[in-house]
C-alpha cells in the first residue's frame, strides 16, 4: 500500500506483479477491492495497478469536494498516479471508464490501450432508464438509507444487501457528487476520434439489454468502434475472473 498526496485528497494504491504496468480503475462506490477476484491472475505477467479513488475507502478528501469539475479531478489523479507508476495500458469499469475518457482527452500521452467496460453514458442510455428515479435527488432529500435501496433497484437487486459503515461513507460520496458527474458527462466524440490512446470498448456477454451494456454500444458506434465481447456480465471481471483475464490479454494484443 503507498499513498500520494493530491490536491484536495490523498490517493491510496497497491502494486503486484511483473512486467508491462496494467491499470484497474474501478466504477461508481467502488474501491480496489471489487478486482480482487482478477488482480493476482493478471499479476502473473503484468505490473497490476489498483487504487481508490479519492473520496472512497482509504484516500480520503481533504475538504469537501468542488461543486463543478468532478469528473476532472479523477482524470487528473489517474494522471498523477500514472506519473508515479508509469504508462500503462488500463482496464476501467462502468462510472471508471467515464473517468477515463476524460482522462485520455486531457493526458493522452499516460496511456497505450484504454478498455472501458461498459461505461454508462446518458445520451445513450436506454429511456427507460432515464425515466427512473433521481436517485441523486433521493440521497439529497433522504440520505443513504432511502437512495442506497432505489439505486440497488435500478440495478435489479431487490431486496438490497447490508451497507457496512465503509460502504454507506463511499456512497454518500458516489450519490451527492460522483453519480450526477457521470450522469452529466457527454463525451466529446470527435477529440476521442483523434485521440492517440487506443480506445476499446468492453460489453459484458451477459449483460446485453442491461443499461451499461446499451450505453457502451452506443460508444463504440460513435467512436467507428465494434464493442469487444467479455465474458460475464457488468461485473464480469469479480465473477469470471479467469476467463475475463484471458479475454483482457487478447484484447490488449489487439486479437
């Protein structure tokens, strides 16, 4: 574990392994524990690279959060943990893949390949979707207790697991600041066209129809790209972790 001050917060991360730097950048709430399941399989030939975002788990903020330029911040922390570490090819997940493409628009040179796994972009969420609950107004209005079970909801998991302290601090940053970033957030399509980074887009094989699926075949259409298959759904990589490990390496290699 090794920390890095930033401005505003302190950015914790762990590296494993040998070889080429491999970045994981987590989604939404989540920190580096939700690539357990995969981390030390890529570890067997690559530098693996996972940390918390600033504002989850163990890379706390030093004050509140800025009321605009969220999404910036997050981009430019992995830029600054990039600068540590090296470049690196990155797997980014849901609402990290978001970080992402921010990233690559303002820190191209920091990355080779870019994977970004089902990221969930509004303009091409399915309406349905759209016409949900604001789960951001609901934490506003009734906090973690009432947001956390709507958000679970739209996500087909009813009833909701046990939200642990850790967890209801994370969320209560993901819903008051990080969720109407990413829900706000639209992408500049030709910068990313005439980006130097190499941008794949991931869609889960058991996630077709999923919100996040929709949202990253709509981004590859856009981009010219054809979304590459990756086995599991929009957690495929904690579930399946040898086979996504597999399909990552190919992917990476170009196959």
């Amino acid at each position: 574990m090794t920390t890095l001050a930033v401005p505003g917060a302190t950015i914790t991360y762990d590296v494993i392994g040998g070889g080429p730097v491999l970045l994981l950048v987590p989604g939404g709430p989540a920190d580096a524990t939700v690539f357990t399941p995969i981390r030390s399989l890529l570890a067997e030939d690559h530098t693996v690279v996972t940390y918390d975002p600033r504002g989850l788990s163990r890379s706390p903020l030093d004050g509140e959060p800025p009321a605009v330029g969220i999404l910036r911040e997050h981009a430019d922390d992995v830029h600054r943990l990039l600068a540590e570490v090296g470049p690196a090819d990155v797997l980014a997940s849901s609402g990290g893949a978001v970080t992402m493409l921010e990233h690559v628009l303002r820190h191209p040179g920091d990355v080779r390949t870019v994977v970004l796994h089902e990221p969930p972009i509004t303009r091409y969420l399915p309406a349905e979707t759209l016409a949900g609950p604001d789960i951001p107004a609901i934490f506003r209005d009734q906090g973690v207790g009432a947001a956390f079970p709507a958000f679970m909801a739209t996500l087909g998991i009813d009833p909701p697991p046990p939200l642990d302290p850790r967890g209801e601090g994370n969320f209560a940053y993901f819903f008051g600041h990080l969720m109407p970033a990413v829900g706000a957030y639209d992408p500049d399509l030709d910068a990313l066209r005439a980006t130097s980074a190499r941008l794949v887009v991931g869609a889960g094989e058991k996630s077709a129809g999923q919100p996040a699926h929709e949202s990253g075949l709509g981004l590859a259409a856009d981009l010219g790209l054809i979304a590459q298959p990756f086995p599991g759904d929009h957690g495929g990589f904690a579930a399946e972790p040898e086979a996504f490990a597999a399909r990552l390496r190919e992917v990476l290699k170009g196959r």
